[in-house]
C-alpha cells in the first residue's frame, strides 16, 4: 500500500474516523487474561481482527508493550494476571556492563512471539493497514538502565547513555526491518521517557536515534507514528518534528489545539481522550462531553485524528469506547452536513 497517499487520503476525507490506541479491551472478548493475551501469538491476532470487526478505524494496531524490547536484551520483566508486563531493576549501571552487553538475536525473550502475532494478523486483517508496535530507543534505554537513573546520567555520564542508545538503535532498526519485511504499513514507535527532558537533550538522546531509524526504513509503502505521552511536549515541537515522522501521536497532558497549530498541515496529528481520567471513567456522559470537546475544538484540522491519549487499558468498559466511537461519527456527520469540516466549527480564541 502507498502510505503516503494514504496519509493523504486520510487529510483529505470528509469521512473521517476515530482512531485510538485500541488493543488490549480484545481480551473481554476472548474471554481471556492479559498475561495469557501477551504470551500467545494466536490470541494477539485473533484480538486484533476483533477489535477490527468492533470498530471501523482508519489502520489496525498490534499491541502497545514497553517491556518487550528491554526483557530480549535481559532486563526482569514482570508478568501480571490484567495488566501489561512491567520491567523492574536495572540491567545497566556502568560503562563495563553497557560494553558487555550483547544485542540480541531476533526472536529473543517475547519478540518472536510478537512478529508471529504480526505475521498472522496481517493473514486476519486485510480491509485496512496495520501498524506494528516498538518502544523508542531513549524509552528503551530508560528501561535497561532505570527510568530515573538515565535522566541523571544524561548529564553526568552521557557516553554511558550513548553507549546503550547505539545498541538500542541497532536493535530497534532489525526488528522494525523485520516487521516491515513481514507486511506491515508502519509502525507505532513509542518514546515516552524523551519527552521528560529539556529540549537539547532530547535532540541529543532521543529525536537524533529516531531519525536514524526512520530515514533508513520509512519509505512510501511505511510509516512510522511517533508517540509521545509525556507533558508538555507541545514545548518540544523542533525535538519531535526532528525525528522526520510522518504521523505523530500524543498523551491527554498534551495541548492539542497548540500543537495542531505547531506542526505541519501534510502530517497526521493524533490525540488525546485520557485513556485513565476518562476512558476508564463510570459515566458514559463524561466520556460523551470530553469527546465532544476535544472535537468541537481540534476537527477544523484536516490532519487531526481523533484518538486516546494513550493505550486504552483492557479492563477500559466497552460502554465508554463505544460512546467515543458514536460521538465521533456523530460529530462528522453533521460537520458533512454543514459542508466542509474545517469550516464547521470558528476557530476558538487563543
């Protein structure tokens, strides 16, 4: 497929579509925990060709996991019965350890198991694209060598961070190649722990490692969506239109509205319901106004796409994800009715 005149078409449309984050809810109906969703190839496919047949979104996802990429290179990883496997200790703390330590083969720890899923989703679901998912390079790191201990280290020992980000990169860039190779029109790069530095850092750490992935394996026919969730990323738009990016994918901290206005016309921007603060709220009416809003103020874009800010957790009640999805289509529908969707709604004052 032409990811480029896809991306296009999607600016384009008057048909627009919600897109959030949208994956784990799949084990509601398998009937299934997380923990077993995370270990089967079989269940992950099977999860997103639901997920697909629930909800008509632009693209299909695989499944957002920051623990797999940092478990394959030896971090702990801890497995939990409902919720998303989480990487504890630290597996890196000094420039001996970061020297040693071994890139590992493709199929290492779970990332055989996910190029499987990819493999059998792409075999599932044929009526739009799919997107793999991968955790950022400075994301990665942070995990290897401990959230918190990173960012100091950025500052007094930043050779040691170089020296892991360029395994990292090395990593990332033959299991992206390899999900590429597989089939997939792009893929959803998350890189959350970029987006708590200052923005010289994050060049220097993040957005230069980035870019180096994508120019080498983003082309017409794959994407890459950067995700960034952190706050006040809307301050660092130079470090994330640096990556070269061509969607972009933020958290519900985000100043949507200042970012739309930020970043270029010929860009997907997506965002940015909260997947915790509302998603996962009692009320159908709350998840009705918020969407509402977020909508009434961001759809005189053309290249907004309305999305969660976030992954939408698996215990996220069904109820809530089927309001978003019916205040959306609403929402445009009547903005078809009222002509062109940008000039639907004035444009807020700021």
């Amino acid at each position: 497929m032409n990811m480029d005149l896809w991306i296009r078409e999607q600016i384009a449309t008057q048909n627009k579509k919600a897109m959030p984050l949208l994956s784990y809810p799949a084990v509601q109906q398998l009937f299934i925990t997380v923990d077993r969703l995370v270990n089967s190839s079989t269940e992950m496919a099977l999860g997103v060709r639901l997920i697909a047949d629930r909800y008509n979104m632009p693209f299909a996802t695989t499944y957002m996991d920051l623990s797999v990429e940092a478990e394959a290179f030896g971090a702990k990883c801890t497995y939990h019965t409902d919720d998303i496997p989480t990487i504890t200790g630290q597996l890196i703390s000094s420039q001996e350890e970061a020297d040693a330590l071994e890139i590992p083969a493709l199929g290492a720890g779970r990332t055989g198991k996910v190029l499987r899923a990819l493999g059998k989703t792409l075999t599932l679901v044929t009526d739009r694209p799919v997107f793999a998912n991968c955790t950022g390079p400075f994301s990665m790191a942070g995990r290897l060598m401990d959230v918190n201990e990173i960012l100091l280290l950025t500052y007094e020992e930043p050779e040691l961070v170089h020296s892991v980000l360029e395994k990292c990169t090395q990593f990332l860039l033959k299991y992206i190649k390899a999900m590429k190779m597989m089939g997939a029109n792009g893929v959803i790069m998350a890189e959350p722990l970029a987006g708590l530095m200052s923005p010289g850092p994050m060049q220097e750490f993040s957005s230069k490692y980035v870019r180096r992935i994508i120019d080498e394996l983003q082309d017409r026919d794959f994407v890459f969506c950067y995700h960034n969730c952190s706050n006040a990323i809307e301050k660092k738009v130079d470090g994330v239109m640096a990556t070269g990016a061509k969607m972009f994918h933020f958290g519900d901290k985000a100043d949507m509205w200042q970012l739309l206005n930020a970043l270029p016309r010929d860009v997907i921007v997506m965002g940015n319901i909260s997947p915790s603060a509302v998603f996962m709220c009692d009320s159908t009416d709350k998840m009705a106004v918020d969407t509402q809003n977020l909508l009434r103020q961001c759809m005189v874009f053309e290249n907004f796409m309305i999305s969660s800010g976030c992954d939408i957790t698996a215990a996220t009640p069904l109820a809530n994800i089927d309001k978003f999805f019916e205040v959306v289509n609403l929402g445009y529908h009547k903005a078809k009715m009222w002509g062109q969707i940008h000039r639907w709604y004035p444009l807020p004052d700021v």
